[in-house]
C-alpha cells in the first residue's frame, strides 16, 4: 500500500488508478489556474500536454498554457522528459505548494499527466491538488485489451474514445482484430475484394447460437472496413496516446470471408469460380449443404471448416496482403492467428495432401506449423515478429514466436518453459465477452460464462508453475472483446467497463500490490462516476452490502453502499421489486423478522447513478 502521512485521508482524496507504486501524502493542496503555465520542451511532452489539456477543461473549464520557457517567478507544471530508473514508463509526480514537476521517459511523462489529472478535485469553483510525491512503473511491459471489429464493425469515432479511455489506466497495447469468418476490415489495394465481398454479410442470426434450430436471420446487411487512411490515423491517434496498435490477420482459419471473395486461395481446386471440394460446406453446424464452398460471407458464429490452401498462390496473397498491413502498422508484431483451425479440408484436400508428402510432415497439425513458419520467415525478413493463439504451438512452434495463451494457462506455460515469450489472456478470467451476473436472464445477451470484476481482479499474469527465469518470458497481460454478441458502443462499453478498470490494475500491480477491498470500495466509486461524466456507458456493478444479524433481537442490520460516489439506492425487503418507487436508502436499518417457519426475506435493490441511469435489480438473500 502507499505510504500514506497521518491526519491525511488517503482512501478520499488520491483515487489513482491503476494504484501507483508509491505515493507520499503531504499536508495542502496546489492551485491550478488558467494562467498555470505547462512547460514542455520537447515535442512528446507538448503532444502529451496538449492532450491532458484537453482532459483538464472537461473537468475544469480551463486549460494550461503550454510554454517551452518558464515565466519569471510563477509557480509551473515542470515535464522533464529524463527516463527513470531504466525504465521509459516509469515516472516521478512530486506536487508542492511551489509547482508541480513530472518526471519521466516519453512514456512516463504521459502516465505522470494521467496520474495528475485523477488528481485534480473541483473544490468551490476551484482546480486544486493535493501535495503529494508518487514514484511509479508499470509491472508489466504489455498491457492489452483486443478489440474484435470482425464480428461486428465499429466506426472510428468509437476505437478512438476507447483508445482515449485505454490510454488513461495506462494500457499500451490495443490488439486489432480486423478478420475473421464473418467480415474482413482492411483495404487491401491489391485486392479490391476483400472489402467489396469480404466486408459484408446479407445477414445475422438473432439470439443466442443455440436458442433457434434452424436459425433465425434479421435480414439486414451487415459490414463495413478501415480505408488505408482510416487504419492509419487509428495508429497515430494510438501513438500520441502512448498505445501501439498490434493487427491481427487471421489464419491459416476463420478465412471465410476471404475465400467468399478469392476461393481460389483455399484448399480444393476452383472450377468455374467456385471451389469444390470433397467434404460438404456447413451452413449452420447442422445441415450440410453440397461440397461447394460458399460464395457467402456468414452471418452465423462457431468455428468454421474453411481454410487457406498451403499453395504458392496463398502464400503469395498473404505476403501481398502482409506487405500493406506492415506499411500501415508499425508495430514490432503483427498478429496471425493461428486458432480453431479444423483440418477437415487439409484432410481431402489432394493439394494439402500432396505438401504433406512433399514436406515429410507427420500429419495435418504438423502441416499448419509449416503454414505458419512460411508466414513468419517472411515477417521476419521484414523486421517483424510474430504473435499468435496457442494453438501455434500444435505440431511445432514456429521459431521466433510469441504465444498468446487464451485456452486457460497450459498453452503459455509449455511455451514460456520453451523460451518463447508469452501474453497472457486466458478466457478463464480475461474473456470480456462473457456475463457479468450468474443470473443470466438480468444481463444483455452474452456469448456465455461468467467473469465478474472481482475474478478479473484476481488474476496475476504470472502462474505459479514458471519458475523466475521462466517467468520473465511472460510480458504481460491482455483481454479480449469478442463481439459476436456486441453490436453497439453502449454494449461494447457495458462489457468492457468495469472490467477494464480492473484489468488495469492487473497489468500494473504486482499480485502482491493488489487489494480488491481497496480498489473496489475506495477508488472504483469515483472512477464510475468520472466514466458516466464522459458518457461510457459502463456497466452499475452490484452495491455492497453488509448484513449482520442483532444477537439480541434476531433483527439483521443492512448496510449498503453503492460503488458509483453521489448514486442513490431503493430497496425492498417485502419480496417485491424494487425501482424509483421504492424505500430511498439513507443509512443502515434493521430487517423486519420473519415469524417462526417463514421463509427469510430477501432484500431487492437497484443503483441509480447521478446521471440518472438504473442499475439492473440486484437481489440479496436476508439471514
């Protein structure tokens, strides 16, 4: 925990988070005006005060005066850009009633700026500080969220208020999931198609994957991609803010919408434009149809047969495609895939067959380890690493390559005692696409299982089975927004949030730094209510309450407090629902008691935020 001064209420002046390494509380505040100067020397640190500036007059009303000199005998906020203790993404905030300095790498300086906006409290019309020193770093130098884009597209206005919101907990990595079965995303100069045939579909099953047989259609277009130019200014928007922009370019599966567009890239000959092969296509997982490989892009889920060919035309179109990814993206990987690859066409495939012999390799999972090699000697003759799901370590990991561990631990734990370097994202805690209530009926549809804020808060990104040099192959941590299931930014918003202020401290702490009970209680409150004042659409997690029971009268005494600071709370204790209507909460109460055999009461609540939104009602068993 931070060292904290006596007489000093840590818990409701400093609600930083992530939570820094260490914070030293000091006795008053500074005062931030108008006329405040920002002095910033060098380009990065101007582009990062502008940017807090920006921050600043939401909050405030004003901005600072961004200058390179220093006025005469005026109190400034000093950026020195000067890495600490090694490292580009630590910082040094020291706040004194002469001024306020950060110091730090490029990247510190940003996280400095961060950090000192959180502090800022409006105190009678009035911008203020409080005195304090925090020295800080990150614990991990990867620290991811995955947006998926193929499922369902998102306009650009909507990934740059997620990447503003990324860039504030201090995330710096957002994974770009821009393919897949049911749409591609990308403008590919050399292949018109991709995005004339690839980026749509005529339309998209309604409910849940299993709720109708045969599946029921909505019947509207769906689809969408990035320009070149549009992908560009994504990637700059993301450096300004410190992110880096890793694409994802699926395969050698989920390649349906590329072979709707270009079949001839698959796995069986093409005769009249259309691919035919020996094992039917499948429409919906239950009926097959005839052993034509569709045209269509799907507007349904689930893991598909489709597959690239290992052919000198498909190698030669992902290299083309390759080639127009990495003039975009400058990140140091580029991410390929690589998971859920069925191997039913390789397997009566007489062109995968015939590689198959050729290669002397043992079988179809050996030849997807070849497939994936031939992609990542081209990545890195041009600079670049690969990055792929854990399934690329089936049949041989490609030599130089970074796993990604999403199917529990066991994939990045084989690969980090191999020497590889791993992230670590698996759907046992960081699946953002899942419930965040056991009671499924109260939550918008989701694609399964059950993550709430607190299990994602107890993830360490380290598993106990490395040892320390094994351990520090693992660079970090990562969720993933899959969005089968999510097609607007509220509900894009409403999975991510809370999770991700969670996720945050994750891939900051130590698992030894973390305190849920802390987070949840004293910070998460205003970190809610900042949200709702920037409009995030988060999800109004479940209050906490405190019920104990009266050992002289058998009354229970209930306590509630709710985790967004300034929201109200009605309840109900009689069985019946509780909304507007309800009893207003104003402080702790004692139960009525239920008569000998009945049943115990059960409270019924609902958080209602300063902006006015419900929460969904939450229920509370009384005994």
């Amino acid at each position: 925990m931070p060292v904290v001064v006596p007489g000093i209420a840590f818990s409701q002046t400093y609600p930083i988070l992530p939570q820094p390494r260490t914070l030293t509380a000091g006795e008053g505040q500074f005062r931030l005006q108008a006329g405040t100067v920002l002095l910033a020397t060098t380009a990065s640190a101007r582009t990062s005060a502008h940017l807090f500036n920006g921050l600043l007059e939401g909050k405030t009303g004003f901005q600072l005066r961004v200058q390179q000199a220093a006025p005469a005998n005026a109190p400034v906020v000093l950026l020195e850009e000067e890495i600490v203790d090694g490292n580009p993404e630590a910082y040094t905030l020291q706040v004194t009633n002469e001024g306020i300095g950060i110091r730090g790498g490029s990247s510190g300086l940003f996280y400095g700026l961060q950090s000192l906006f959180q502090l800022v409290e409006m105190q009678g019309g009035e911008a203020v500080v409080p005195l304090v020193h925090i020295a800080d770093a990150p614990a991990f130098g990867y620290r991811g969220i995955m947006l998926d884009v193929s499922r369902h597209f998102f306009s650009t206005d909507q990934i740059k208020k997620i990447l503003d919101l990324m860039a504030q907990l201090k995330f710096n990595t957002m994974h770009w999931h821009l393919t897949d079965d049911q749409g591609w995303r990308l403008e590919i100069k050399k292949y018109p198609k991709l995005t004339e045939i690839g980026a749509w579909r005529d339309s998209t099953i309604i409910g849940q994957y299993y709720d109708f047989k045969p599946f029921i259609y909505d019947g509207e277009k769906h689809g969408g991609y990035y320009t070149q130019e549009e992908a560009r200014e994504i990637v700059r928007y993301a450096a300004d803010r410190h992110i880096t922009v890793i694409p994802e370019i699926e395969l050698p599966g989920h390649s349906s919408a590329v072979l709707a567009a270009y079949p001839e890239f698959g796995s069986f000959e093409v005769q009249d434009g259309t691919a035919r092969g020996s094992i039917a296509a499948v429409n919906d997982k239950r009926e097959p149809l005839n052993n034509e490989i569709s045209r269509q892009v799907p507007g349904y889920w689930g893991v598909h047969y489709n597959i690239y060919g290992p052919t000198p035309a498909a190698f030669g179109f992902l290299e083309d495609v390759l080639a127009e990814v990495m003039d975009i993206f400058p990140s140091e990987y580029i991410h390929i895939g690589g998971d859920e690859v069925p191997k039913d066409h390789w397997e009566t495939s007489a062109i995968a067959q015939k590689v198959i012999k050729k290669e002397k390799l043992a079988d179809e999972h050996e030849l997807q380890s070849y497939f994936i090699q031939q992609i990542e000697q081209f990545l890195n003759k041009n600079g670049r690493k690969i990055i792929g799901w854990d399934e690329i370590l089936e049949g041989g990991l490609a030599p130089n390559a970074t796993v990604m561990s999403w199917r529990g631990e066991k994939g990045g734990i084989a690969a980090a005692k191999m020497g590889h370097d791993v992230i670590m994202t698996p759907n046992s805690h960081l699946y953002f696409d899942h419930y965040q209530a056991e009671d499924k009926t109260t939550e918008p549809l989701a694609i399964g299982g059950f993550l709430p804020l607190e299990k994602v808060y107890s993830y360490s990104p380290i598993p106990d089975a490395l040892n320390p040099e094994e351990a520090t192959h693992v660079l970090g941590v990562q969720a993933n927004l899959w969005t089968e299931y999510i097609d607007s930014n509220q509900k894009m918003e409403y999975f991510l949030f809370p999770r991700a202020l969670a996720l945050a401290e994750v891939a900051w702490k130590t698992r030894e730094d973390k305190d849920y009970s802390y987070f949840v209680h004293e910070r998460l409150p205003q970190q809610l209510r900042s949200l709702e004042e920037r409009g995030v659409f988060f999800r109004i997690p479940e209050a906490s309450v405190r019920i104990s029971k009266d050992a002289a009268t058998g009354a229970h005494r209930i306590s509630i407090q709710p985790l967004v600071a300034g929201a109200k709370v009605y309840y109900t204790v009689d069985g019946h629902k509780a909304d507007q209507t309800a009893r207003l909460y104003t402080g702790p109460f004692l139960a009525p008691v239920p008569g000998a055999g009945q049943e115990p009461l059960v409270l019924r609540y609902i958080t209602l935020t300063p902006g006015g939104r419900s929460s969904n009602e939450f229920q509370v068993p009384i005994d």
